[in-house]
C-alpha cells in the first residue's frame, strides 16, 4: 500500500473551506441540500478514485462501512425518535429557566450520549424562547454544553469516548473526569447565565410573553413539563441499550473480518428497526407540534459523508507522521487532539491519537489504560469531546443543532463567525483553564 502525499489533503481543504464561506458567499445557493449534495458529489468522488488508483481504497471504504454508515445510523435513530417525544410546559423563558435546561442538558449527556441529549432538548428550548428577541448566545451554549463536553463521564457519551472503551478503557474509568466536567459545567453556565441575564433585563425590548397565548409572562412561573410520546422514551432506552451492549467487546463475532455483514452491522440493524418502530407507532400530531422535518438529518448526511470521504488520507497522514511531531506530553495530547478534532470529527481523531500513544515509552509506575498511560488517556479523551465544540463540523449534533435552530428562524453565525465571536473568546479560556488545573 502507497504513502499518502500531502496534495491528497487538497479534497478535505476544499470540503472545509466551501462549508465555512459558502454560506457567506452564496447563502441562498448552499440552504439546498441538493446543492450540498452536488458540491459533495464534485469534491468526493475524485477523492475516491484518486485513493483507489493509489491502492488506499480499502481504507476509504473501511472509513464508509464502519465509521460513516454506524455514525450517521446511530444519528438519524437518535433524531427519529427524539422528535417522536413532544414536551409540554407551562413556563417562559428567563434566564434562570434556560440555565436550568441547559443544566439538565449537560447532567443526562453523559448517559443518553450527547446526540440523544441535543435532539432531545432543542426544539423545546427553541419552543420556550421563540417570543425572545436575543436566543443565539442560547443556542450557542446548548452546543457546547450539551452536544459536547457534557458526555465526558461515559463512554456512552460521546462517540470518541466509545471508540476509546473498544480499545480497552474500562467502562467506569470515564467517570473519574468528573472534576473537569464539573469545573467546565459550572464556568460555562454562570457566564451563560450572567449573559442571558444581561439580555433579559436590557435588550428584550418587546419582553418575554407565553408561548401559547399573547399576556405578558409572569418571570416567577415555575418551570412546568409534561411528556407525550413515552413509547420514543423507551425507545431512547433502547437505543442507549444498543450502543452499550452490541458491540464487538461483548459479541466477540462481530469483530471478525469474516464475519457476515448481518453480523458486523447488527447494531445499526437494530437501530434502524428502531427508528422503524418510531416512525410506525408515534402519532403524526405529535411530530407536527415538533415541527419535525428530514431536512437538518438530510443535511448532516449529505456534509459528513464529505467529510469522512476526504479526511481519510488526512487521517491516514497524522497516522503515519505524528509519532514524528514531538507529542509526548499530555497537554500536547491535549491540544493536538484537541485541535484536530475541531476540524475534524473526533471520534478517529481520538483513535488517531490513542495510536500514537500507543507507540510512545512509559516511564515505570506509570498507570497503563488500554495501552496507554492513563495522562495520556485522559488528555486525548478531554481534547477529542471539548475542542469538538469549537466548530460546527466538530461532532455530528453541532451541525444538526444548527440546521434546527435555523429552522425555526434563529440566524445562527457563519462558520467563521461561531469561531471568532464564540470559540476563542468563551471556550478557549476555559478549555486552557482546564489544561493548567488538570493536565
């Protein structure tokens, strides 16, 4: 099998650089997703005959088999069967409501997986702040607290996380970032806080009023909710069941390269009979009040099957050479992985780096955790789920989050405007924080 060359990195520059200007340069063209499909189309497949005509081709469709199709499965069962699950309130949207959602969004993430939690969560957030004149800072917060650093405590949480319990991480030992989790939560909702406060009291200038009626809300309401659909939540279970049980470590069979395809893909058979089931026994009523559409799930599939098309020889490069960059501490872990992730998708980002870990000596006495020292562990796994906030291409419920909230008419930043007036002066402080406290 032949090296990958630098040039072939070309395809993925391009897919990335067209998703952060196109919407800027030609907003009404890029909101089809035929025309994302065309542009995917034009940039994928000369990537795919240029990997084959290179001999990399079973590494492209390894990359599609077993990387895209189980992501975007383990997605689309995720967001069928969250917009089958309708909650009802009573309340409006304060500042202490809001923190409190975004709270509970970032304490259940770890244990329906950021994607469950996300979807779950955004369209009544959106619900409860659609009278508010300033909810973007919201939606922008929902992001990073609840469709990425809240999934740090499980391996259920988070699909690098996951892909680090394969390789051997103990099922329990991602509870012990507890301290991180808890610092990074509290930091980014007081300033959440602080911030909707700001915009509550100064800059509503038609104020706050119910949802279902048009009388001006009374701020002390208490928050309120009520649940239809409760067949999706156990289904949710389900699902959560799925991704915990069917899996090569606990069905040894499905790893096997000879292995039938019934066999290697039973999990996403079960999550797609799941969504099925959704889908046949939900009434229709209940994902109208939802607003419920395939457009935002359309969208995700369509980019991200870009994305791991061309970042494969990307990912094929940091695997061959970063051993030779000099990472060997964990804050280097840490901010590699970290920064990779932001552009890339985390999950192979933290299996690029576990195998560099992988490579490096370990001083005696050194805790080893799935083969690696367990600093090192710890600094991939926080780099690959926290930095994955710093871009909407960083984990998949980011880019879906945003094509929700744009939607319901929230004008979310550009690419480039998530990164500058969000990421670097919001989360990057904090994300060094955690680096000096704990790594």
């Amino acid at each position: 099998m032949q090296q990958v060359e630098t040039w072939m990195l070309i395809p993925f520059c391009i897919m990335l650089l067209t998703i952060a200007i196109a919407p800027l340069l030609a907003k009404r063209l890029w909101e089809s997703n035929f025309n994302k499909l065309i542009f995917t189309l034009i940039v994928a497949i000369p990537t795919a005959v240029i990997l084959f005509r290179h001999g990399l081709g079973r590494a492209l469709a390894e990359q599609l088999l077993f990387d895209y199709v189980p992501f975007i499965i383990l997605l689309g069962a995720l967001f069928v069967v969250t917009g089958g699950i309708r909650l009802n309130y009573n309340t409006v949207a304060t500042p202490w409501v809001n923190t409190i959602m975004l709270f509970v969004g970032y304490g259940i993430a770890s244990f329906i997986g950021t994607t469950g939690a996300a979807m779950l969560l955004i369209r009544p957030l959106l619900e409860i702040n659609r009278t508010r004149i300033h909810k973007v800072h919201t939606v922008l917060f929902f992001i990073a607290l609840v469709a990425n650093c809240g999934g740090i405590l499980s391996p259920l949480g988070d699909p690098p996380l996951f892909l680090l319990y394969l390789r051997g991480t103990p099922f329990n030992w991602f509870s012990s970032m507890h301290d991180e989790w808890l610092m990074v939560g509290t930091v980014l909702l007081t300033i959440y806080f602080l911030l909707d406060m700001y915009y509550f009291r100064h800059k509503e200038i038609i104020g706050v009023r119910h949802i279902h009626d048009d009388e001006p809300a009374d701020e002390d309401q208490p928050l309120t909710i009520s649940i239809k659909g409760m067949s999706n939540a156990f289904l949710l279970g389900a699902i959560i069941l799925c991704v915990a049980i069917i899996n090569p470590g606990n069905i040894p069979a499905m790893g096997r390269e000879d292995a039938p395809l019934y066999l290697r893909f039973l999990r996403e058979i079960a999550l797609i009979v799941i969504a099925w089931l959704s889908l046949s026994t939900t009434r229709k009523s209940i994902r109208r009040e939802n607003h419920f559409s395939w457009e935002p799930i359309t969208e995700v599939a369509i980019l991200f099957i870009g994305i791991f098309t061309t970042m494969t020889p990307a990912l094929m490069y940091l695997n061959a050479n970063a051993a030779s960059l000099g990472i060997t501490s964990p804050a280097q872990f840490y901010y590699s992985a970290g920064a990779l992730s932001s552009v890339l998708d985390n999950a192979p980002t933290a299996v690029a780096f576990h195998t560099v870990a992988k490579a490096l000596p370990t001083m005696e006495g050194t805790t080893i955790i799935a083969g690696i020292a367990e600093p090192l562990l710890t600094a991939i796994a926080l780099g690959a789920v926290f930095f994955g906030a710093m871009t909407y291409i960083g984990n998949g419920p980011n880019f879906m989050v945003k094509a929700i909230a744009e939607k319901e008419g929230v004008r979310m930043p550009s690419f480039f405007g998530y990164i500058f007036k969000f990421s670097l002066p919001v989360l990057l402080p904090v994300y060094i924080l955690v680096q000096i406290l704990f790594l």
